[in-house]
C-alpha cells in the first residue's frame, strides 16, 4: 500500500501529460504569430500576449505539481464545501466583480484578473461526481435527477446573470455525464427533438410549423388508429372547432392572426377530445395529444425568447449559423473573416509567421477565441487537420481512462473532464468554421488566457491525481 | 459496480468521432477543395477598400444646383506593406515638403500598421494623374477616390454649413465614421447629414507584392456597394439669397425671409458672411482660422445666435394681445403728450398727432399709445397681481415662438430670452416691481432677446393671422415620401385671426400712408403690391440704434414675410425698411423697378463697417 501511494508518478498516464504538453506550447506558439509583425520580434518579450502565456504556463506547471502531491481523497471530501464555496464566489462577482467585454465576471487583485467562472466547472464536476457516486441513485427514476440537474445548472444560472452565455452553455455538456451514468436514452432524444424544433422555429414562419406540426399528429394518428371512425370523429371536432373560431374572429373589432386563430382551435379541439379518450382510455392519443401541445408550446416559447429576450447580437450570431442572415460586414463578420483566413491556409499553410490575414486588422479576438484561424492559415489543412486528431487522441484517452476506474466517483468525474473539454473543442472550432453560432468560449490548452489554461489543467490533473491512484482504495 | 451502462461509452466515442470527422471533412473542404479562398501567391493581401458614396446634391427652391460634387482624391498607406522607397521623388510628384511627408508617414505608422491611413490629402487630378503612373514603384501607397464640396453660385454659407473631416468625439458617437471620414459640421450639411452622406461600401480587393491590385476578390463576392446620398431640395432661393447678401455687404446684421404659408425660408442672410468654397480642400483649415479670428466674426451667424431687442416691431404684437385681451379696442384713442407720463417716469415720443386710435398707432408708432396698451393688459382686474398678469402676457409671446428654438432643421439656433417674473423679483423684490417698472416691454427695449428668425416668424405669424409652421430650410429629401409630414409643423399662437385685422392696417398704413400722415416706412412703399411693415429702432450699449423692420406682402394671401436687422444702422427706416422692401420686389417681381433704383444704389454703397472704423 505505502509505495503505491508514493508512486504517483509511476501511475501517472504520461500519455495524456504529452498530449497536454502538445498543446500548450502549441498554443503558445500561435499566439506569438497572432501577435507578430515587423516590431514585435522578441517571442519572450513579456509584454506580448505569447510571453504572458508563458508566465501563465509556468504557473500552471506548478498549480499541476501541488494538484498530484495533494492526496486524491482530498477532492472526494472536500467536493461539496468547495461547491459551496464556489457559488458564494460566483454571487460575489455579480457584486464586486469587474465588468470586461460586457460582462460583470471579473475578480481583479492588484494586476491580477481572476474568473471564477473557469473554475467553478471543475467544482461543479467534483459535486457531480460526489453526488452521483452513491450507488442508490438511479438516473432512471424522475426524482433522483432533481439533485444532479440542480448542481450543474445552479452555478450555470448565476454566470448567466453576468451575462455570459458562452460559460453558461458549456454546463449543458454535463448532460453526457448524466447519459453514461444511466440517463435513460429518450430523455436525451427528447432533448436532440427539442434542439432540432428550437433551430427550425427560427427559420420558418410559425404557422407553417404550428401547421405542419398538427398534419403530423394527424398523419401519425390516421396509422395508430385501427378504428378510423375515431380518427375522423378527431378531424372532424377540429376542423368544426376551427371555423367556429375563425367566423368569431371574423367578427371581431381587433382581428386575431391565423396564428393565434390556429393555436385557440388546437387548444378547445384538443381539450374536448382529451376528455373524451380519457373516456374512452385511449393512451396513446393522450400521448400524442401531450406531445403537440408540448412542442407547439415549446415553438411559441422560442419564438417568443428569441425574439424578447435575446440581445441583438445574440440573436444575430444565430441566425448567421443558420444561414438566415449574411452580411459581411455585419454579424457574419467574425466567421466570414475566419472561413477566408482558414481558407488560405490551403494544404501546407504560408508557414509559421507568414500569415496575412491573421494578423490584428482582420480577425478579431485572434489569439483567444479565434485562435484557430492562425493555426488554420499558417499550417494549412496539415496544421488543422493534426490539431484536431491530437484533441480527439486526448479525448478518446480520457474515455478509456475513465472507463477504467474502479470507483463510481473516478468515473464520473472522469467523464465530466471528457464532456467539458469535448464541449469547449467542439464549438470553438465548431464556430471558426461557420459550423455552430459565434460563442465567445475558448479553445482549451491553445488559447491566450491564465484563467481558462490554469482551470484546464486543474481540471485535467485533478483526473490525472485520481487516476494514479485508482487502485488504492481496493 | 455502475457497468449496467458501460456500453455507452460506445456511443460517446462514437460521437466523439463523428465531431472529429466532420471537422475535418469541413476543414478539407474549406482548405483544399474550395480554392476561392486561397490566396494565389504568398503574399498577396486582401485590401479592404471602403467605397465612399457621393454626398446628395442640394437644389434651391426652383431647382437650381446649389451644391455638388467634384472628385478629389487622397494618398493612402499601409504602413506594414512599405517597402524602402524613393522618398525625394514621391515628393515631387505630390509637390509636397519632404520633412511633412515623412511627418506624415510617421504618424501613419504610429495609428496603425495594418489599418490604412491618409497621408496626403485632396490632390487634384492633375497631379493624380502624374501620381498614377508612377505607383506602382511605391508598394504599400495607394489611392483613393473622395467627393468634395463644389458650390455651383458661391452663397448661403451660413445655411449650407461646411463639412469636415470627424474628430474623435464623432466617431466615438457614431460607430459609422472611421478616422479621416467626413461629417457635416454645421448648416444643411450638418442637420441632413444621415440623408446626406449615404451609406459607405467596401470593396474587396487582391493586391499582389507589386502593390498592383490584382482584382476583385471572390469577383466581389463580400463587397458592399455604396449608396449615394440623397439629394435636398431646399426652401431658399438663390437668387434672393444672392441678393440679399449683396444688399447686406459692408453691413453688419441678417435678413430672415419666410414664406408664411409653409414656413419655408426664402433667404436667410448673416453678414459678414464668407464664401462657401473658403471651407473646402486643402485650404479648408488656413481659411477657417482666418475666419475665426476676424473680429467681426464671420463665422457667427447672426439670423440664428444674435439676440436683439426687437424695439417698436413689437408693437404689434402687444396691439394684438391687448386685443385678444379685451383690454383694447381697435377704435381706443389714447393722446400722446411727447410720450408717456406716469408717476414722474416718462417714455418719451415723437412729436405726431393726437390722440390715435390702434391702426394709426402701429403706422405713426406711438410710444404713449403702446405703454397705455401695456398697462391696461398687465393691470386689468383679471389677473390678482403682476405675476399672473405678467405670465399671461408671457405665455403670448410664446405661443408665437419666442424664447425657444424654433426652426426644425437649422442647427446651433439660439433660445432667446424673454424674462420670467422670477427674474424682476430677483432685482426688485417679489413686491418691488409692477407694470410701470418694466414698461420699456412695451415698445420692445428692456430685456428682451429676440433672434432674426424668431422676429420674421412673428411676421409670418401675423401675415397668416394667427399660426406659423415651423421655419425650416428643406423641404424634401428626395426619395422620401415623407417630406409634408416631416417639414410642415403648424402651430397656432393664442391671438385669434379677427384680432389681425387693425393690425394689419396700421402695418399697411405705416407703408402706404398718404404724405405727411405720419407713416414710419414710405421707403418701402412699392407700386402694385400692398406690403405691411412695422419699423423698429433698438437702442443698445454698443452705439448707434440698431434698424430693424419686419414686413409681409402681399396683404391678401401674403408670400413673403420678412425680418431685416442692420446693426448700428440708426432709425428702421434708414436701411433696414429699404433693404426689406428690395428683397420683397425682388422676390414678388423678379427685378427693382427703375423708380426704386436709387434706393438699391444706396444701400449697395453704403459702407457702415467701414465707414465707423474711419471715426
């Protein structure tokens, strides 16, 4: 027992330590050559982004170091007061935080800019994986996801507040965790049905979708039933219903649109015929009747959230990955840029520091959020092409480690790591290449920033710790 | 042990894979397939060259050409994209010093090495076209193309305003201006500059090592056209404004003419003034300077930011309101004793005959018969105390305008000032002061701050009996269907329309009185057209009275309301009355009748400027 647990390093899976080793100083390579041009010439030069990372780099080195000394017991026991500890910090920068970039989610000490929100994912995968260890809880059972949906989207709720959606979206990725742990398969169909209904909403007129919506049940319904008679005794009802309210609406003084006209029959037809299968116990048709109601429900309420409660630029950056709006020079500006500088890039690249379009003028944010651009156009498709086999690499390492713990809580956490990271490289890239909407998250290990590269490796190497020692406790 | 859902693993995988997959098949397509975003050599740039659109053009009433555009173009640089050049002969072909140019270049590099910027300003197509052979030796300079000011009659400085290059203030406003942009600054140029200006393009270009452009990138794919400005047409009208500042040479003052039944302003003159064109170009700055520091200051204009006291042209106006009042009647006679006696206080008067009724009153201008007419309405036993009174007689003045700005679209106009009872209670105590104190309001003196515009909107105010529309200086954008909404603005003033009427008369008696009747502004008499006017004499503490004269002809369906101010110019009669009377002939007729020519002569001779700096 006692030199198993002095070995730590000997149990360390060096493998996932040189992929990590591959991207920092890839990252920092890049942000050099975004920085670069003919007065700037000193890659040491601390006053430049890319020295910076470097200090950054070498801190987290160390934060890496105390992270593996530190006994792994340590973060099973202490999960949960950090959580809490991590949710009054997340309130206290609502309070005194400083506001960069139009966000409140700054701490600032002396030169230091800390954002808790980085760190508070990997709290919340800690509390996580705590909580849903205990081997009594089913994730089949409705009652037992209170508590786990609660402590991802509690920490969630209050970086919206900041308002940062980016760090906000990177907590649904969670949900993957939840899925592996046992979160039955519908749920997440449902959710996928939810994602595809919410995008096509905001491309299509909502009577044509509210429309087809009730063809579909009607169609679906038309194959269920074996009794037809019930069937047209269901169209019917609705098509009475439906000419009744439109000849009330006719008469109106302030006449209602075909829409709402729409929504007001499905809901009078829908309620009648809910009595009568109650009558009748007709289960499925309940089932259906739920089912359109809810997506019809959930329709008007995107449309509605979409169009009174996201910002403009929000709203914008959505409709540009939708293809629904493009203006170069408006919101589609950032992507459009960053396709053109990746673009360049062709097969081999125009070499390291010879890129031109990278460079400040064009692509904005171009060594955090953007940083891709600069790999894309000085490497070309080789660059690219390596950089995303060398996070899939890491990434499909962190699942077999994770499937190889022996403890629940390793696991979970494990998977936790695996989800958060996979989210992050997945819009971010997603995003340089016009594939998912601009979020403005970063790309972990490569982009210019001491919170997101120090919450990272925190991340990574509190998994790492837990690993070395996953035989301990047998 | 939790392996019940160990086979999920498979499908996160799975779907790590696929992530991975598509990236990389986007990124094949983006980077390898799709050639249209590769660069074809090296170091080709893209250069991102804003279009800018031609400002609109600017007609005058009758659709002449007031203000248009000629070419001008501006040497641009990319200080990254420098290579070691030929400075000496650069300089030569621009004509310019070689210490500026490298000043220039200096601080080119300093505001950014990526971001264009202007280095030599406004070249003229001479020397463009020399400049154009020769560029492709100086890789990292380009050219573009700009639009300036072209004035096709050098007028109207003061309405059209100027436009200039946008100060950091601006383009922190209004995040469409990007340094070295131009802005209206102020006039027309100024208030209509979204209409204006238009709406900026870009082009994409791709521009290879020998700074050759090599054509449009994506065959212009990304590239925005610019949307040319509208063009105004404006209320004035050339030619009256022409001559209006010729009459107002070598005199300081304004001339504020308004067509009352739309509030259009017909000519609008400050004087000094100064020529448009002294604003455009390279010589912009030099001339601004010198103008700013001319002490009788040009730049200021006077029809919009001078205040006067409007003197007896306000007669008229407390006439009126003693009428609406009920304290007055037209056929009231008052006798004028060589002025106005009360409590040992007089307010002196001319000497005329006695008593007058209100008509004979506004012609002959009667001081006694005005306060009497004064006193009556602020002491009427409708009001408990001098502050209600004072604030109804108060509320009359507004509702004609006064104390406010009141043109829709002329920017940096003045309020004026028209006292508050808060004010004489500050000097007098709450209980010190009663009509008798501030009685000079009655002939117009005392402490009033009248502007130009505001006086010849009480004109058009009375030659409409009873409402004004807003004055303003366009009447349509083109391409706007808009324009009757947005430029006529009525508004009605308290004083009923039969109240005009002995008004009125005694304006046009004052005109056109028989001979030795008494009439203030025979000058302005002119045959076949009844015009109604009201002089005035301000005294001020800067010497001589000011002469001022309101006027609107004809009297039936007038079409022109006029205001004319000639600083230190003596009795209204002297020149401010003759002035009006020419501007309203030559407005209604086209040209001064042969019998009037004389009076033209004069005032184009007259030097008052001049003639007072001699003394």
């Amino acid at each position: 027992m006692v030199s198993r647990r002095n070995s730590v390093f000997a149990n360390l899976d060096w493998m996932v330590i040189f992929l990590y080793f591959v991207l920092i100083s890839w990252g920092v390579i890049n942000i050099f050559s975004a920085e670069f041009n003919e007065t700037t010439q000193n890659f040491f030069d601390f006053s430049l982004r890319s020295g910076k990372q470097m200090i950054w780099i070498a801190a987290a080195l160390v934060l890496a170091m105390l992270i593996l000394i530190i006994d792994s017991r340590f973060y099973i026991y202490f999960a949960n007061p950090l959580y809490i500890l991590m949710v009054l910090a997340l309130l206290a920068v609502l309070v005194v935080g400083v506001e960069i970039n139009g966000s409140k989610s700054w701490f600032v000490i002396g030169p230091v800019r800390i954002q808790p929100s980085e760190f508070a994912k990997v709290v919340t995968s800690l509390a996580l994986a705590k909580y849903l260890s205990n081997p009594n809880i089913k994730l089949s059972r409705v009652k037992d996801l209170v508590i786990p949906l609660a402590i991802i989207f509690l920490p969630a709720m209050i970086i919206l507040l900041q308002p940062d959606t980016g760090s906000t979206l990177v907590y649904f990725s969670l949900i993957l965790v939840l899925y592996r742990e046992g979160l039955p398969g519908v749920y997440v169909a449902i959710g996928l049905a939810l994602a595809v209904l919410f995008i096509v909403t905001l491309l299509f007129d909502k009577l044509i979708i509210v429309s087809s919506l009730i063809l579909l049940a009607f169609t679906i319904y038309f194959f269920l039933e074996r009794r037809k008679k019930n069937f047209f005794i269901g169209l019917g009802l609705f098509l009475v219903t439906g000419g009744l309210v439109l000849g009330i609406n006719q008469v109106l003084p302030e006449k209602f649109s075909i829409y709402y006209v729409l929504l007001i029959t499905l809901l009078i037809s829908g309620t009648i015929f809910l009595v009568l299968s109650l009558f009748h116990k007709l289960k499925y048709i309940i089932l259906l009747l739920i089912i359109l109601v809810g997506a019809v429900g959930f329709t008007y309420s995107v449309d509605y959230v979409f169009h009174n409660i996201l910002e403009d630029h929000q709203q914008k950056r959505i409709n540009v990955v939708l293809g629904i709006e493009s203006d170069p020079l408006g919101s589609g500006y950032n992507v459009n840029q960053s396709k053109i500088a990746i673009g360049s890039g062709g097969f081999s690249g125009k070499g390291y520091l010879r890129g031109t379009q990278t460079k400040f003028n064009f692509v904005p944010e171009q060594s955090t959020d953007f940083i891709f651009c600069t790999v894309g156009e000085e490497w070309g498709f080789l660059g690219t092409s390596g950089l995303i086999l060398v996070f899939a690499t890491l990434l499909l390492r962190l699942i077999i480690l994770a499937e190889r713990q022996k403890t629940a809580f390793n696991r979970i956490y494990g998977y936790a790591v695996f989800s958060i990271i996979l989210f992050h490289f997945t819009i971010n890239i997603g995003m340089t290449i016009g594939l998912v909407p601009v979020i403005g998250i970063p790309l972990p290990f490569i982009s210019y920033g001491g919170s997101s590269l120090w919450a990272f490796t925190i991340l990574l190497f509190i998994f790492l710790r837990l690993d070395a020692s996953r035989n301990e406790f047998l | 042990m939790n392996n019940l859902y160990e086979n999920r693993k498979f499908a996160i995988s799975l779907t790590l894979i696929l992530i991975a997959l598509i990236f990389i098949i986007k990124l094949f397509y983006l980077q390898i397939l799709n050639t249209s975003y590769r660069l074809s050599a090296e170091n080709n740039v893209i250069r991102y060259v804003p279009q800018f659109p031609a400002r609109g053009l600017i007609f005058d009433r009758n659709g002449k050409l007031v203000v248009h555009n000629e070419a001008a173009y501006d040497l641009m640089v990319i200080p990254s994209q420098l290579e070691v050049f030929d400075t000496t002969g650069l300089c030569e072909i621009l004509m310019t010093e070689k210490e500026e140019f490298i000043e220039n270049l200096k601080a080119a590099r300093a505001y950014s090495p990526y971001i264009p910027s202007s280095i030599i300003k406004q070249i003229n197509p001479k020397t463009y076209a020399k400049l154009q052979e020769k560029l492709y030796r100086f890789p990292g300079f380009y050219v573009h193309t700009r639009t300036l000011r072209k004035y096709s009659q050098d007028i109207a400085a003061h309405l059209l305003g100027y436009v200039g290059e946008v100060t950091e203030k601006e383009i922190a406003k209004d995040d469409y201006y990007k340094m070295g942009d131009y802005i209206g600054k102020s006039g027309i140029e100024k208030s209509y500059e979204t209409d204006l200006r238009g709406q900026k393009g870009v082009k994409m270009y791709l521009v290879d090592v020998h700074n050759r452009i090599k054509g449009s990138y994506q065959n212009g794919r990304h590239d925005k056209d610019p949307v040319v400005g509208s063009n105004l047409t404006a209320t004035f009208d050339a030619d009256l404004q022409a001559y209006g500042e010729k009459l107002m040479q070598n005199k300081i003052g304004s001339i504020v003419a308004i067509e009352p039944s739309t509030g259009e302003i017909l000519s609008l003159v400050s004087a000094p003034g100064y020529k448009p064109s002294l604003l455009v170009g390279r010589v912009r700055s030099k001339n601004y300077l010198a103008l700013a520091r001319d002490t009788l200051k040009p730049l200021f204009n006077r029809a919009l930011m001078a205040s006067y006291p409007p003197g007896s042209t306000f007669k008229t106006l407390n006439g009126l309101i003693g009428l609406q009042e009920k304290t007055l009647y037209p056929s009231m006679t008052y006798s004028c004793t060589m002025g106005y006696h009360a409590r040992g206080l007089t307010v002196g008067c001319h000497d005329h005959r006695s008593p007058l009724n209100l008509p004979s009153a506004v012609q002959i201008s009667c001081n006694a018969y005005f306060c009497n007419v004064f006193r009556n309405i602020l002491d009427s036993g409708k009001y408990t105390d001098i502050h209600e009174s004072f604030d109804a007689w108060r509320n009359y003045l507004l509702s004609f305008g006064f104390g406010q700005k009141i043109s829709l679209d002329l920017p940096n106009e003045l309020k004026g000032f028209i006292p508050k009872t808060s004010y004489y209670d500050r000097y007098y105590g709450k209980k010190g002061w009663s009509s008798l104190t501030i009685i000079s309001l009655a002939i117009g003196q005392g402490e009033l701050g009248i502007t130009p515009i505001q006086l010849a909107n009480m004109t058009a105010a009375i030659a409409n009996r009873g409402h004004y529309f807003s004055p303003h200086i366009i009447k349509a954008v083109a391409g706007r269907d808009d324009n009757k909404e947005r430029f006529m603005k009525r508004h009605n003033t308290m004083i009923d329309s039969i109240h005009f009427a002995p008004v009125i008369q005694g304006m046009e008696l004052a005109v056109n009185g028989a001979p030795g009747s008494g009439s203030t502004a025979r000058i302005a008499k002119i045959d076949s057209i009844i015009v109604c006017g009201k002089t005035g004499t301000a005294q001020n503490p800067h010497g001589k009275d000011h002469s001022i004269f309101i006027a609107f002809a004809p009297k039936d369906n007038p079409e022109i309301a006029i205001a004319v101010f000639v600083e230190n110019g003596g009795f209204g009669s002297t020149f401010a009355a003759p002035i009006a009377s020419l501007m309203i002939e030559k407005y209604l007729k086209g040209n001064i009748k042969k019998n009037r020519k004389w009076i033209e002569d004069r005032m184009l001779n007259t030097d008052l400027i001049h003639g007072e700096q001699k003394k």
